[in-house]
C-alpha cells in the first residue's frame, strides 16, 4: 500500500512460534489495534484464532471501521524463506472477486489490455513499449487537459484486499482520484477492470524492503535492498505480471529498499524499460530516475479522524495554490472516502482542479 503505516512485519515476527505448530507453514499474527489500523492487514490480524485451528491457510473477517466479507489467504512459501517460490507466479490473497464485466460509465477508459502493449511474463502478462514508441505510462493514464489551474491530485491505496472498501473507492470517489492496488489480490484484473470502467487510473503496488524489515515483512516477493539487479527485476517481473491496465508503479514501505542507490537503479531501469511511471509516497523525493515520477508530500490520513483529514487536505489546496500542483496519498479507510468525496466536491469553487496524479508526473535526472 500507498504508506509507511503497515504493521504487517510485526504481525508475521508475533506469529512464529504459532508456525513451528503449524508444520513449516509461515504464520500471520497482527494485534488488533493494527489490524483495525490498515487496510493491507485489516484481513489478516482479525483472523488469529482461526489460524491456530487451519494449517496453510487463513480464513478472514473483517475491515478496517466497516464491514467485510469472508477472506482466505494461501501461503505458499519455503522453509528457508518467504520469496524461495519466486519463479511461479504470485500467491494471491482469495476472496470475492470483482465482475467479469463491469459495467462502463460515460468516463470509462480503455479496457485492458491494450493491443502491442504486453509480452509473456512469469504470471501473465508483462508491460511493454508498442512498437510505435507508445509506453503503458501514456496508454493506460487517464487523460487530462491542463486549464492552467492549480492542480491536486491524489492516490487511494491498499484496494483489493476488501471487497467493500475497493467497490466503495472505485464507485463512489471522483474519476480523476487515482487507485493503487496490492499485488497479492485475488480477482486483482478484475478490479482494475472496474476501476478503469468507472474513469479511475490505476497503480499496482510494489513491496519493498523497510527499515525495520524482518520485523516489518512487507509480504511474498517483497524487493529486496541487497539483491543483485537481476534479482530484483526477476521479483518486479513476478508482481507487475499479476495484471495488466496500470500506468505506473507505487511503492509499499520500502524505507531500506528506495535508500539504497543500487537497488533504486535496477528498479527504475526496470521500470524506464517497460515504460512505466512510478509514484512514491515521499520517501524518494528529490532520487533521480529516468522513469516519469512523482512524490506525494504528505500522507492525508494518518490520523483517522474526520477533522485531521480535512486539515491534511487544506493544506494540500494550500500547496497547490503557491506551487501550481500538489499531491497526496491516502487509504481506503470508510472515514477516508467519505472526506475526499465531500472535499473533491467543493474543489472547483476555490479555483482549483482535481487532476489524475499521472498529470503531475516529470521525468528527473537520472
């Protein structure tokens, strides 16, 4: 997801004496205050008991402040480590999978995947550059016409885990708000397509190494500070071939992975490659890369109450009106939603536009 907030490594650090009993099998265990604290491990902290009873897998209820439907997590993981099962394709988290074909609206965007824009990778299908110079960054971003004005743009993350949370997100925040989606999603394609059919861009996103890691385990094919490049080109290509759709990249955690200038090189030649954008959520502002990029500057909900987002938006229009643009990220959090809606909402009186964080990206020195 689109933060630094994940207590996911703490959760998979408290649960390894419950692994032992479980045969070799890895073993998720979140204390409830975190569990109700982010949408990447709102399925699996409220699932403890249930894990103790199931060896290999995890059956799931709940959502972060609302309600949720059942979720099973598989884990398919070595004995010696998390990510030994690289070479197949992804394990998802399993659950209600977005439709097959989702409705369209008056603002859908082209489905996917867009003819000469793909090849053949370890779990599906791969982004590539059409050979007529045609890049998935372009292809797949959602069109925008600049007017001048000043511009906030924002990206809602942590989608496809939670059913209701993700159709709320897709169906219920302004077309121009930008959705990420965490890789591990069971039916991940199927809500992109939703997405795409209600006028959303989307990014999918990358888990990569925090400074607290092993504690904090960002998950299976986590990018890794130390590996040699091929290595983590090997883990991208296994993530960004779960779907197809996304015109960019964002990052999940990754405090250890995005401070590392050689672990950052390969990711962004990885990405410059496959003509990709990349959008992070701060912690690489000002790091160069020959990718199209972007860096949120702040993080609107870090605090879940109403009045505490409303200020972090203020202050986003505050930015935008002194530097012509500005964004933001934030979590498919109920309380989330129904802030950004109201406030997208009044955004045309204050002379400001709301634009698809895709339009604020630059290309920067490598």
């Amino acid at each position: 997801m689109f933060s630094t907030r994940s207590q996911f490594g703490a959760a998979n650090q408290a649960l390894q004496a419950a692994a032992d009993r479980l045969g070799g099998f890895v073993a998720l265990r979140a204390q409830a205050r975190a569990a109700l604290s982010n949408p990447w491990i709102a399925a699996v902290g409220a699932g403890v008991l249930f894990l103790l009873a199931v060896a290999g897998l995890i059956a799931v209820t709940g959502d972060p402040r609302a309600g949720a439907p059942h979720v099973h997590i598989s884990l398919n993981q070595g004995p010696d480590h998390p990510l030994s099962a690289l070479g197949a394709a992804a394990t998802p988290v399993t659950g209600p999978a977005a439709p097959a074909a989702p409705p369209t609206t008056g603002l859908a965007l082209a489905q996917a995947p867009i003819a000469g824009l793909t090849g053949p990778g370890p779990g599906g299908l791969l982004p590539i550059i059409a050979a007529d110079g045609r890049t998935p960054a372009q292809a797949y971003a959602r069109p925008f016409h600049d007017t001048g004005a000043p511009k906030v743009a924002l990206v809602i993350g942590g989608l496809g885990l939670n059913a209701k949370t993700t159709r709320d997100a897709i169906q219920d925040l302004p077309a121009d708000v930008t959705l990420s989606f965490v890789p591990y999603a069971e039916g991940l394609q199927g809500w992109i397509d939703l997405a795409r059919a209600n006028g959303h861009e989307v990014l999918l996103e990358a888990p990569m190494e925090p400074l607290d890691y092993p504690q904090n385990d960002p998950g299976p094919y986590t990018l890794m500070a130390q590996d040699p490049p091929q290595e983590t080109i090997k883990r991208l290509e296994v993530l960004l071939s779960r779907a197809t759709g996304y015109f960019g990249v964002t990052n999940y955690l990754g405090g250890r992975f995005m401070a590392s200038d050689s672990a950052m090189a390969a990711f962004s030649a990885a990405l410059h490659q496959r003509g990709l954008g990349f959008i992070d959520d701060g912690s690489a502002a000002g790091r160069g890369g020959t990718e199209p990029r972007a860096s949120a500057e702040r993080v609107i909900d870090q605090d879940l109450d109403g009045a505490s987002i409303d200020q972090q938006l203020a202050a986003l229009e505050t930015s935008a009106q002194q530097h012509g643009k500005a964004l933001a990220s934030g979590f498919a959090y109920p309380v989330t939603l129904q802030e950004v809606q109201r406030w997208a909402a009044g955004l045309q009186a204050k002379g400001l536009v709301l634009a698809p964080a895709s339009a604020l990206m630059s290309r920067r020195a490598p």
